[in-house]
C-alpha cells in the first residue's frame, strides 16, 4: 500500500514572507494580498484561498480572512462561497478611464506650470534616465511602472494643489496594476513609455506648453483603444 502523500502547504508562486512584530496580523495580510494583485503576482481571473495566503505568511486564516473582506469591499477581488476569491480582472476600459481622468489633472498641472514658470523637468530627468535603465536591464514590469508612476506624481506634486496631488495619488494602485497589465499585454507599450516621457520632459524644459500638452494626449489617451486587441 503506497504512503499518503502531504498535500502541499505553500503555493510555489507566492513569495514566503514573515509578518514583522510591530504590524498587526490583519494589516500585513491586507498589505501582502494586496501588493500580490496590484503587481500582478495574483494574476485576473487566479484564485486564492485563505489557506494559500496562510500557508506563506504563517499567520492563522482569521486575518486573512479579515483581507479578503477589505480587499473584496475594494473590488480587487471577489469572494466566492467555499471556494476562496477570484482576483478581479483588468479590462481595457478599465485602463481607458483611468487614462483619461489622469489625463484632464495633468494637462490642468502642466497648463499651471507654464503660466507660474515653476520649473520641473530637473526633477523629471533622473526619473526619465532610470526608467530606460531598467527598461534596458529588463527589470520587472512593477519596478518599472512604479519609476513610471513618480514621473507623472512628479508633474502633478510641482503644482502645488494639496488636494489635486492627494487625488492623483489615490489612483495609484489602479495606475500600478493596469499599467502592469498594459505593458505585458501590449507589445512594445514599455519601450514607447519612456520616449513619451523624454519627450514630455524636453517639453516642459523648454517651456513649450502645447508640446508638453499633445505629448501627454498621445501618451495617455490615443493608444488607449488598442488595447481592447489584448484585454477584455
């Protein structure tokens, strides 16, 4: 008679982390599914179970479960009964309106750095020189979204709005994991990321304000409807 086999405990794809000691139990679990959907770890339409979530990070299935209820509150996933949570997808209009909303706040910010001459492309250009670094080491399409993601706050924070910088940053995880699932999904979509960007800067540097404007239509908004080709 063959030996029971063990079910296996941890899912190979999840990376094993310890909570630190200063962070409650429902919190760290909550920050680690979430990072996992936002960087596309959890890819759309996966399933995840309690028991996956506690079997890398060694916490009991209480605050796990506690996570699943905040992020299912947040649509990032979708519980289902008995069987765990469906991550939530990515569709291309998903990408579209948030491309769009994005796009109205920083035509408005770049209009208000022209008319105020508050100078920016200094603090753009070392965003823009490691953002071709990593695209050229080919860094992980999350570490290079997040380089991509400081270089339009940077835009945005130069203004001065308190309450327009807060608002922008509030579509920052949405921005990480469409921006994520529109780089793996669209061929080419990374590399004329960052020539959009030197672009934008030697706009602003020069203070060509209707440059620094059709840059960022074409960057944010005219390739949006070529992604229905890859997304649902």
């Amino acid at each position: 008679m063959r030996e029971p086999i063990a079910l296996p405990r941890v899912r190979p794809d999840l990376p094993v982390v310890a909570r630190p000691p200063d962070v409650p139990a429902k919190d760290f679990a909550y920050q680690y599914i979430k990072a996992l959907i936002v960087d596309l770890t959890l890819p759309p339409g996966d399933i995840v179970t309690e028991m996956d979530i506690a079997g890398v990070t060694g916490l009991s299935r209480t605050p796990v479960r506690e996570a699943f209820l905040r992020l299912d509150a947040e649509r990032l996933i979708q519980l289902l009964p008995r069987r765990g949570a469906l991550v939530a997808p990515v569709t291309a209009r998903q990408i579209r309106e948030l491309s769009r909303t994005r796009l109205a706040l920083e035509l408005y910010a770049v209009r208000e750095l022209h008319e105020r001459r508050i100078p920016v492309a200094d603090q753009l250009w070392p965003l823009v020189h490691k953002q071709r670094a990593l695209l050229d080491d080919g860094a992980p399409y999350p570490e290079i979204i997040a380089c991509d993601r400081e270089f339009h706050a940077t835009i945005v924070r130069a203004v001065g709005n308190t309450v327009m910088t807060e608002l922008y940053a509030s579509m920052g995880d949405r921005q990480q994991r469409t921006g994520v699932a529109a780089f793996m999904a669209q061929p080419g979509r990374a590399e004329f990321a960052v020539e959009h960007h030197e672009r934008i800067a030697e706009a602003l540097e020069r203070a060509d304000l209707a440059g620094a404007e059709e840059m960022l239509r074409e960057h944010l908004d005219r390739h949006t409807d070529e992604l229905d080709r890859y997304l649902p």
